[in-house]
C-alpha cells in the first residue's frame, strides 16, 4: 500500500515542475506571453494552497481509500484534459484539477507512513518518500527535456496518463483503510480564511516580478490581504482547537523538535525550488544550450539523491537526525554559495558538479527534518502535522521562487543597463539570484543546528 502511495505522489509532484522546460513551447503555441503561461506554475502551487489546509479535517473526516481514489480520479481527469487541450484556458483548468488531486495524496501518503511504520523503521520509509519531496521536483525538467526533444508538450501527458491509470486500477483494489474516522463539523469561516490567506500569500509571492517591473501593485495588495487573513486565521484556529474543531490544529507547533523541523524544511525547500527554476533559465539563455541538455545536467544530481535516500534513511534509524543534517546543512549551503560564481563562460561540467552538490545536501537534509518533525508528533496529530507541512511547503516553494526569479530579473535588468551582452546581463542575474537562494541556504543551516534527536516520550 505504501509503494502504491509513494508512486502516486511521486507522479503528482514531478508534474508539480515537468512544464518549466515546456513554457516556450507553450508560449508559441497558444500565442500567449511569459507572464500568462506562468499560470501553469502558480495556479498549480495556488490551487495546492487552498486544498491542503482542509485535508487534516478531510483524513479525519473520510477512509484511507476515499481520499486515495478521490485524489487520484481529479489527478487521472486533469492529466487526460491536459493531454487534448485545444486552448490556454483549458490547460490551466486541468493544471488545477490535477493539483487538487496532489494536494490530497502528499498528507494521506505522510500520515499512512506515520500510522503503520513502526517508529524504528520510519527513517527507511521517510527516506524513500524524500524521493517524492526533493528528486521528483528536480527531475521534472530532465523528463521535459527528453520528452519535448522529440515530442510535443501535449506528451507530458499523454505518457503520465496510462502510468495513473494503472496506479489509479491497482490502489484502487489494494488500498486499505488504516485508522479510525470520526465526524467532526466542518467550520466554513476557517475554509474561506485559509482559502484567502494561503491562496493569496502564493498569488502574491507569484506576482512578485510584476511589481518589481512595475506592471502593477496588486501582488503588494494581495500579500497583505493574504496576511491578515492569515492572522485571523490562526487565532480562529486556536479558539477552535480549544473544542477540538480546528479545521488545521496548530497544537504541532508547541512541539520543539517540529517547528525548528519545518523552519529548516521550508527554508531548504525554498532555496532547492527557486534554484530549480533560476537554473535552466541560466542555462539555456547563458550558456546557450538545449533543452535537452538541460534536463541532462540535473540529472546526475537527481537521480544519485534518489538512490542515497532509502540509505540515509537506514542510517537515520540508528544515529537520529545530528549526524546526517548538520553535514547535509553544510554541504547544501556551500554549493549555494558555490552557485554565485557562475558566470557566461562556466563549463556546464561545473554546474553539472555543483548541482550534484546541492542535491546530496538536500538529500541528507529531508529524510531526518521530516522523520524528526512528523515523528514527533503524537499519533492523533498526525494529519494535521502532514497538512501543516504541505500547506507551508507550498508557500516556501512560491516565496524561494518568487524571490530567486525577482533577484533574476533585478541583476539581468542592471546589467544590460550597464552595457552588458545578454548571455553575460543573464548570467549576473542569475548570480543575483543565487545569492539570494544561498542567504536562505544559510538560515536553513542555522535552523538545524536546533533540530535534536526524538525522545520516545515527546510522541507518546
């Protein structure tokens, strides 16, 4: 049941990033700009924003099987609407009924994992879905930059789908309910504030680059509305927890080890997300290569965080999370750093090496931060601990991107002021923005020095 959990999640989160190689494709073919075909991106991270906050309340609410097959039947319809899209408004609608589906299967697949894996052999398991969280995210350029080397942007999809069909099929007769139900009213107010708060917080950090050019204020606006509702939000919640009705329990946070746990996660997360996105715009406009050989240099990187990951996992069963963190924490920020000496004229040998770096941080860095955070918890926090994680990600995943790209377009637009040729006004750009993802790589660093090893008692 796990391996089916996992797979699926790992299809849905590579489609999180399989179209940043395909915009220029797609940009030609609806005729569209670069600003309107981005919503591909944010109105996927956004759409995430608003469903995960509910789905605490939604695994306590509904079996392990409903929300499997629920998620699974939006993810499997919006790939098939995707493949055939005729126009731009059609492939955003089925960009977003795919993330409805993602939004619920990453808290069932956390929470499932937290309930059946014994706590000795919760390292091993939560190494493998690290996979999902950090290597899904950085292949999907390398699948993009195969597929389109050949291929349309309509095969994204149409290879996706017979691959959630059979998962849809084969969970749908393996699935079983783990845990108990309980019915508990569903409070609208907080679904419409988290709805306003998180959705806005995303929309705006999306819209960053626009009020940097000046296009329009409204991403300021949207931020701020986004933080006071947030701000209600929260003290609605802990007015609700009180009766334990809280439509996402913050109770998770007075636990220690899980909020420097997610603080670290969050910063990570952000930095690896944005450098995703600054990267094969370096590479392709900088250095001038293809796609595919795009998609080829983050390969390495990828696909050696994946086959570390179960290991590191193992490893975090018998030593806790010091030993594998703090020197993933290091390596992850001095290849952070590394990144800001790229230049016009960088060997891609370099930044193939350099990513391979990055990515092996990275990996040291997620199995013990999200093993120490969830399993910290106590059982009946479970799932709203899992919705707290992946309603937060997708904000540092928007804010990492949005302030990479705005760093991107502060240092291209300053250089080709200055005179600068275009590959070299890109590459400082890209320097710009690399020194922003390295400052968040360094705070990420610090938070985890707080991170310590979890006591039998703390989640009992």
């Amino acid at each position: 049941m796990l391996a089916i959990l996992v797979i699926s999640a790992m299809i849905m989160i590579l489609n999180e990033t399989i179209l940043s190689v395909a915009l220029p494709s797609i940009m030609e073919d609806f005729r569209i700009p670069e600003t309107t075909a981005q919503w591909l991106t944010t109105g996927f991270m956004l759409t995430m924003a608003v469903v995960i906050p509910t789905t605490g309340y939604l695994l306590d609410r509904f079996s392990t099987k409903t929300i499997f097959v629920t998620a699974l039947l939006f993810f499997l319809v919006g790939t098939f609407v995707a493949a055939l899209a005729p126009t731009f408004a059609v492939l955003l609608t089925a960009r977003v009924i795919q993330a409805i589906g993602t939004a619920l299967i990453m808290p069932l697949l956390m929470t499932v994992t937290l309930t059946v894996v014994p706590t000795e052999r919760r390292g091993a398991v939560m190494g493998i879905i690290s996979i999902v969280i950090s290597v899904a995210p950085a292949l999907g350029p390398t699948v993009s930059g195969f597929i389109l080397n050949s291929l349309t942007w309509h095969w994204l999809f149409w290879i996706m789908l017979p691959i959630v069909a059979v998962t849809f099929i084969v969970g749908t007769l393996l699935i079983e309910n783990i845990g108990e139900n309980r019915i508990s009213p569903l409070d609208i107010p907080s679904v419409l504030l988290s709805a306003v708060a998180f959705g806005g917080l995303v929309y705006g950090f999306s819209s960053i680059g626009a009020v940097l050019n000046g296009d329009s204020m409204t991403g300021i606006v949207v931020i701020i509305v986004g933080a006071l509702a947030l701000a209600i939000f929260i003290r609605r919640q802990l007015q609700l927890g009180k009766q334990d009705r809280a439509l996402m329990d913050l109770r998770p946070f007075r636990i220690r080890n899980f909020t420097f746990a997610l603080v670290a996660i969050l910063l990570a997360f952000g930095a690896m997300l944005g450098t995703v996105m600054v990267l094969p715009i370096y590479l392709q406009t900088s250095l001038g290569v293809t796609a595919l050989v795009t998609g080829l240099v983050v390969m390495p990187g990828g696909l050696l965080q994946g086959l570390v990951a179960p290991f590191i996992g193992r490893f975090y069963d018998k030593v806790g999370p010091r030993p594998l963190l703090i020197p993933g924490a290091i390596l992850l920020t001095a290849a952070a750093w590394s990144f800001t000496f790229l230049n016009s004229s960088t060997p891609v040998e370099m930044v193939v090496g350099l990513h391979i770096v990055f990515s092996i941080g990275m990996c040291l860095m997620m199995t013990p931060l999200m093993t120490t955070a969830l399993g910290s918890l106590p059982r009946i926090l479970y799932g709203h601990g899992s919705a707290i994680l992946n309603t937060l990600q997708q904000l540092a995943g928007a804010a990492g991107t949005a302030i990479m790209i705005a760093a991107l377009s502060l240092g291209t637009v300053l250089a080709s002021n200055a005179g600068s040729a275009q590959a070299e006004a890109v590459a400082a750009g890209a320097r710009t923005a690399f020194i922003a993802g390295a400052v968040i790589a360094t705070i990420a660093l610090v938070a985890s020095l707080f991170v310590t090893r979890v006591e039998e008692t703390e989640a009992a």
